[in-house]
C-alpha cells in the first residue's frame, strides 16, 4: 500500500483491467468476446476479409462521392454559363441597335446602274432598264433601303 503512495503510475495501472487475448481453446460466448474487447474477427484470414470490406467501402464511398461532385460541378459550370451568356447578351444588346443605326445612316442610298460606255472588253455590254428594275426590286426587298436605277 506504501508502494502506490509513492508510486501514483502504480496506482493508476491498478485502476484498469488488464487486456487479455482471447481463448482459442475454449468456446466462449458472446460476453466473453466483450470482456475481452476482441470480437470473433480476430483470425488472420478474418483479419483480411475485414480489411478487404473496409478498402471496398472506401473505394464504393470515393466513387460516389467522386461522381456527385463531378455533377454537381457539371451543374455549377452550366448556371454560371447561364449567367455569363446572359450578362453578354444584355451588354452586346446596345452595340447591335449602334450597328444598325450606323449602317442606315451609312447607306441611305443604292444605286443600280450599267455601263454607259464602250468598254475594253468585246463582251461586256450594257444592260438593258427592264432587266435593271427587277435586280433594284431585289435589293430594296432584301435590305429595305431606298433604291434608284441609272442607265439602260
């Protein structure tokens, strides 16, 4: 008794039961394998298995939780697309109403017109005013612009 005064780790070690592996011998119950804090999984071949389950475990667990990420970033690439298209839409939306203007103001005017000399070159000829007001009909459909013909 003198000895744990004077030695606390004495004392101490004597608080705790000391672990004990378990019997192979003797076929124990449940309770036994409690007292001793070992479960039945204690063989080397069970030792294997168990440590086979766990590397499976991980790897199910990493493939999942590999895959939900890899979809859920999917989906945040895809709204922050969303939003970067949007925002440039509406930021470009200016610049196209600025591009439309400046090219009406540029071409107020087009002109259809034919030769109205001889030109160096033996079959080039002037065309005649009836086949230049169809070609004036097309422009003015397709832009919509103010068309005159000259010549023929």
């Amino acid at each position: 008794m003198s000895e744990w005064k004077s030695n606390p780790r004495a004392l101490a070690a004597s608080s705790y039961r000391r672990w004990q592996p378990p019997s192979w011998d003797a076929v124990g119950s449940d309770a036994d394998s409690l007292q001793t804090g070992v479960s039945g999984a204690s063989s080397p071949i069970a030792a294997a298995a168990l440590e086979q389950l766990q590397q499976d475990a991980y790897a199910e667990a990493h493939a999942l939780g590999l895959e939900e990420g890899r979809a859920a970033g999917r989906q945040e690439s895809a709204a922050q697309v969303a939003r970067w298209s949007a925002l440039i839409d509406v930021l470009t939306q200016p610049w196209k109403m600025v591009d439309r203007r400046v090219e009406t103001e540029l071409i107020k005017l087009v002109q259809v017109y034919t030769i109205a000399r001889t030109t160096a070159e033996s079959w080039v000829s002037m065309i005649e005013r009836t086949a230049l007001e169809p070609i004036a009909a097309m422009v003015r459909e397709r832009t919509g612009l103010r068309v005159e013909v000259y010549g023929g």
